[in-house]
C-alpha cells in the first residue's frame, strides 16, 4: 500500500502538520467523499484578511491525510484571496506526485478549505451590512 506513494507523502502523513481542532475558529469547512468515506473539516483564525492560524481534523486514507496537512502548510500565512486560489494540482505538485486513483483526496483538502473561507466571507459581508 505504501509503495504507491513517494517519500513526501508519506512523511506528511507519518507526521502531519496542524492536525486537530480550534476553539473559537472564525471558519470552519467540512467536506466528505461518500464514495472513499474520507471526511475533512477545517478550522481558520483569520486577522486582517490573512489565515493566522489553520488546523484540519482528517478522517480517511494515507493520501487524504498527506494532502489535508500539506494544503495547511500551503494555505497558512496567505490572504483569504490567495487561499482561494489553491489548487488540487498544487497540492499535489508540492506533495511531489499522488497516484491517479487518489487525486480525489487532494481535491478534499482544497474544497474544506474553501468552504471555510466561503462561510467566513459569507458570515463577514452579513456583519457588515447589519452593521450599517
């Protein structure tokens, strides 16, 4: 089973990267494949615009777990706008490469985080216009 993936994957799955939840987050974003079963959920802190703080809760393969921590390190530091941008390509590119079955696990790890910002964009433009 190991031997389709290549040393980056394995190590981010032998040792994730901020793995687990948050309290008090400013987004969360959930997704699941039914087919796979593997399910990601991401937390954000967000100041200013800019992702401060970002932790994901994996539940599925070795490549879901690679991808989810991998898409953190990627995500962690950039504006909203630049997270957005984040690809499944790029999250594979950077992992070095993932089977072709198991590119549906990078995609996950993208669409939770774009969820997440989605539903803080979504709650922050609802403050701003009861605000007014």
């Amino acid at each position: 089973m190991m031997d389709d993936y290549n040393e980056k994957v394995i190590d981010n799955f032998r040792n994730p990267k901020n793995m687990g939840s948050m309290d008090n987050p400013d987004a969360e974003g959930e997704v699941g494949n039914p087919t796979c079963g593997d399910i990601m959920k991401v937390f954000l802190k967000i100041d200013n615009n800019i992702i401060k703080d970002i932790k994901v809760k994996t539940f599925g393969c070795v490549a879901a777990i690679a991808t989810s921590s991998k898409m953190t390190e990627l995500a962690l530091g950039k504006t909203l706008e630049e997270a957005k941008d984040l690809t499944r390509d790029m999250v594979a590119k950077e992992l070095g490469g993932l089977p072709a079955q198991k590119m549906h696990c990078s995609n996950l790890s993208v669409e939770a985080l774009h969820k997440a910002i989605d539903n803080y964009q979504k709650k922050h433009m609802t403050k701003e216009h009861t605000t007014d």
